[in-house]
C-alpha cells in the first residue's frame, strides 16, 4: 500500500507507533520535571520522537530527495539523544561539578555544530560520500565520510560515558537501590546496541535502523522505573541538596557494617578524602566501632560522643534508625551524626553562670548573717564608744574652768582611745567590704615578708602585752594576695595576745601538705583553750567569746575567713580547751610549685 511519495509498510507502522509512545512517554515525564535531572531527559525522549518519526518517514519515502530531508531532520535525535543522556547520568550520580551551566550550553552548542554537517553536505560530501536507494527494501543505502564518523565517535563517547557513571552508581548505593539502577543500566544499553546493528550490517532487516526504536525502548523502560520504583524520588536526586550539603555527619551501613553511602560532613569527620564506601565500620571509625556495633543491635538507638578536631573537642548527638528494603526486611542503618557542641557549650556556660548565681546568693546570704551579728554586736560597741565621746565631751564642756589639767588630760584620754577604737572598728569594716567585692589577681606571695610586716604593725600591740612570738627560719611561698593575707596574720596575732596567757607566747609555724600541693600556716596561744562549742561559734559571726577580757567587736575572724575562702583556701582552729595549752588557728592556701 502506498502514495506518489511514500510506501506505507508495517515497519513504517511501527515507527509511527513509536514515535507516538515517545511524545507520550514525554508528556507523562513533565510532571517530574521539577526533579533534578529530569529535564536531560525530557530532551532526550523528545530527541528519540523526533528521529522515529523522522526515521518513519525516511524509510516510507520513494524518492531520494525526500529521504535525505528527513534523513537530515532525524540528526536532531540522533545528536541531542546521547547528550542529553549524559547529562542525565551526571544528575542522576550527582556528578554536579560537571552539569555547571557553561558546560551544559557548550556540550549543546558544540553538539549543534554536528547538525550541520548533514545539512550542508552538499557543500563539502564529507558526511556523505554517495547515498541511493535499495530497490528491494526501499531503505537508503550510505556511503559515509569522515564528518559522519566524528559525529559517530563523539555520540558513542556521551552514550559510555553515561553508561559508566550509572554503571558505576550501582556500587555506591546501598542494595535497596540497585534494582533501579539495573533497570536504568539495562536501558541505556539498548541504543549503542540498537546503533551498532545499523552501522556494521548485522541486521535481521537489511537497511534498517533499529537505533530510535531501541532510545524509545529505554524511555518506556525508564518510564515503568518511575511509575513502579519511583525512580526520580531515589537518593541520588535529592543528596546533593539534602544529604550533601548539610552539616550533620550521615553514614549508611548494611548489616556487615559496611558502608554503604555517606556524606562529605562523615569524611571532614574522620579527616579523610578518600572513597569511603565499600569500607568496614571498623577500619574508618576505630574508636567507636564497639558503639557502632551496639547500636546495630537495636532498632533505634541514640547516644552523645565527642570527638576531637583539629585540637578542639567537638561533641555529636548519634542516632540510629533502621532501613528496609522493599519486602519489608532490615537491610542496614542509617547513622546520623549531628553536631551539637555548641549546645554543650551554651549548657556549660549556662550552668557557669548559674553556679556564679547561686555563689552570690551564697554570699548575700552570708552578708545578712553578717549584717544580723553585725547589728548585735558592732553597733553596740560603736554605740558605746560614740557615747563616751559625746560624754567625755560634755564634762569638759561644763567643767572647763574648773578642772585641773590632769583631769583634761585624763579626759582627752579616754576621748582618744574611744576615738581609735571606733577607727579601727570601721577599718576592719571597710577591710570586709573590699574582700567581698574586690577581684584580684592571685600571685605568688613571699610569707616571710607578710609575717614580718604584720609583726612590725603590731609592735607596740606585743611590746604592751611583754607578749614572745616565736617564728620559723623559713616560709614556703603560696598564691594569694599579699596586702589581705597580711590581715589575716595581724588578726590571728591580735587575737592570740588577746586571749594568751599571761604574759603572751605566741608561736608562729607552717607545714606542707603534699597530698593537696597546699601549705597549712597556723598560730598558736597559750590560754584557756577553747569547748567545742566555742569552736564551733567562730568564723561564723562577729563573735567575742571572753567578753570580759578582751577588747574587739568580733570583725577579725570574720574578714579572716572571707579573705582565704577568697583565695581558694580553708580556715580552722584546733583545741583540747586545757588551760595553758591554748588554742591552734591555722589557714590552708596553695603552694607555688618549684
């Protein structure tokens, strides 16, 4: 059956056929055209349409002008068919270094200059030698020239070349994934094979091209990929947006513990730049192959490790979830590394922060402590000294004419030692508010020279008192400051003269505490000695304990105990309360290690 111009055969049938399923097969892929890679193979499909109908009408047409028309559209298929199933196989193995624009446009555009050569081959013959018609099949007979096989060369090198990078995309996805990819190898296999029965004469039906059927073959193969595997929603496409590109470290492993896929935040992880996939657990991850192995025991799992990098210690969230294949069996785990060191630290911080505030209630605390036994005692003392000045005052004020100079003197006298106490009261209370509110830096202290400091600012206090101190030839040096440590020896010294026996003797020592690389400094008296009671009433308020001999308002253990719980050390006294044998007040402070 035919026409003036075309004989209609059933190979021309089928062509037809074809190059419909082809528009088809392409109207039905625009849905997933939003998906990365799918418009390559919008191209290619729509490339494959156009040379079977070009091919169809080719191979029906009678006369060889007709024929080489067609013949010369049907290059836009036979050109843009194998690039544009390049490009897919690069989308598809996320291959995304190679699909950057400039490439795209300059594979087309040098892929364009090959449509030419058909088209002008009337000009040059190096496409096409001779052409003519077999008489018995009605299919044109080539003879080709060299531009013909450059085109051929340069289509077989994209058509491996997309071969190869699927071929290859078999091995790194994980067995869930490899029917898919066998069915794509499948297809892609079918043009080259198709192509090569054409150009070296081993057909069945001498003539004819078997190259666009086999293309529309692969599209409907691909097609039945999509709509039974959902081929477009696999790995591939989405892990350079998703897995690739965000931090956390992924890593998938079969039930070998084997690697099966992982993600380039896994390889900066481990610090290595090599392929990864196909490894044991084990070997790439030595230090937590034990957890590893553990969390492949449970069907989910999640735990906190930290990891050390590039001399910081980093800390990651590990969670482990189960993956099964499509018949619904465990086929291996996906391993999610997320890190979350900066969490820990915002927690340390947090935690610092709260530990500095529970510090400061601690001492605001122990300030109204401070404030209460202040109000019972300070005040009244201060009270009592404030009043016999303004007495004293009054006497002499009434009595300045009459009384004798003695009598003015003794007056001014008892005036001046009151007004000296009331000093020294609010020395000591300025003392204790520099100690809770000044920060210092600590530094190493020479407690030779703070010793004899202090002994030299209480010399008339010991001359008075016929009070003896003895003291050591030498002192370790500690860490501290030097202007309050020399507070703490004036008061512990006062206060040995002033509950001493009679006269004074005062000892002076240290020791040294390996065990807590500290020295213990202490003073000894030699009084009454102190109850348990006693001891444990002191450090803890203003507190006099023999009120009847000693003169003070209670300050001085109280600033002692702020100052050396200060500098990180710990105060303390010892007693047999055996009158004779006094008592023992000592402070632990850190050692300048040599």
């Amino acid at each position: 059956m035919g026409s003036d111009s075309y004989l209609v055969t059933p190979l021309f049938v089928l062509l037809l056929i074809g190059g419909i399923i082809g528009v088809a097969t392409f109207l039905f892929l625009l849905r997933f055209r939003k998906k990365t890679g799918v418009d390559y193979w919008l191209v290619w499909q729509l490339a494959a349409a156009v040379w079977a109908f070009a091919y169809a009408f080719e191979f029906a047409a009678t006369d060889l002008e007709t024929k080489i028309l067609w013949s010369k559209i049907s290059y836009f298929g036979i050109v843009y068919g194998p690039v544009s199933f390049l490009l897919f196989s690069l989308a598809f193995s996320s291959n995304y270094k190679l699909l950057k624009k400039k490439y795209v446009v300059l594979l087309y555009v040098f892929a364009s200059l090959f449509i030419l050569s058909p088209f002008t081959n009337d000009l040059h013959h190096l496409h096409w030698k001779n052409i003519g018609i077999n008489p018995e099949t009605n299919a044109t007979g080539y003879v080709y020239g060299p531009l013909f096989w450059v085109m051929t060369v340069f289509a077989y090198i994209a058509l491996l070349g997309g071969i190869i990078n699927i071929f290859l995309l078999y091995f790194r996805l994980p067995d869930y994934y490899k029917r898919q990819i066998t069915l794509l190898l499948i297809a892609s296999l079918l043009p080259p094979v198709g192509n090569l029965i054409y150009v070296f004469h081993i057909n069945p039906l001498p003539g004819f091209d078997w190259t666009p059927l086999t293309f529309l073959l692969t599209g409907i193969l691909i097609a039945v990929n999509i709509s039974q595997f959902g081929m477009f929603e696999l790995v591939p496409f989405a892990r350079n947006m998703l897995i690739d590109i965000i931090p956390d470290a992924i890593l998938i492993v079969d039930k070998s513990s084997r690697i099966a896929d992982c993600n380039p935040a896994l390889k900066r992880l481990v610090g290595s730049d090599k392929e990864l996939i196909g490894e044991m657990t084990s070997r790439v991850l030595p230090d937590y192959d034990g957890l590893i192995r553990e969390l492949i025991q449970h069907e989910e799992f999640q735990s906190e490790i930290s990891v050390e990098i590039d001399g910081k210690e980093r800390y990651f969230e590990l969670q482990s979830t189960v993956l099964y294949n499509q018949r619904k069996q465990e086929n291996g785990r996906l391993i999610v590394m997320k890190d979350i060191t900066n969490h820990i630290l915002a927690e340390e911080k947090t935690k610092d922060a709260n530990l500095l505030l529970t510090r400061e209630i601690e001492e605001k605390e122990k300030l109204i402590v401070d404030l209460d036994a202040f109000s019972h005692t300070v005040a009244h003392d201060l009270k009592n000294m404030l009043g016999a000045i303004v007495s004293a005052s009054n006497l002499i004020k009434i009595g300045v004419d009459d009384m004798q100079k003695e009598e003015l003197l003794e007056i001014n006298e008892l005036i001046s030692q009151a007004a000296t106490k009331t000093m020294h009261i609010t020395r000591e209370l300025l003392t204790l508010a520099s100690v809770r509110q000044e920060e210092i830096r600590q530094a190493r202290v020479n407690m030779q020279k703070v010793v004899k400091d202090s002994l030299s600012r209480l010399k008339d206090v010991l001359d008075d008192a016929n009070a003896t101190v003895i003291t050591p030839e030498s002192w370790p040096d500690v860490w501290g400051y030097e202007a309050w440590l020399e507070e703490v020896w004036t008061n512990y010294i006062s206060n040995a003269v002033k509950y001493g026996g009679t006269p004074p003797r005062v000892e002076l020592g240290c020791e040294i505490l390996p065990e807590k690389g500290a020295a213990r400094f202490w003073i000894k008296d030699n009084g009454k000695g102190l109850s348990d009671v006693d001891m444990a009433l002191l450090f803890n308020k203003f507190t006099r304990l023999d009120v009847l001999r000693a003169e003070g308002n209670g300050l001085g253990l109280s600033i002692v105990k702020r100052i050396i719980e200060k500098l990180n050390g710990e105060v303390g006294v010892e007693s047999k309360n055996i009158p004779g044998e006094g008592s023992t007040f000592y402070f632990i402070l850190p050692l300048v290690q040599t």
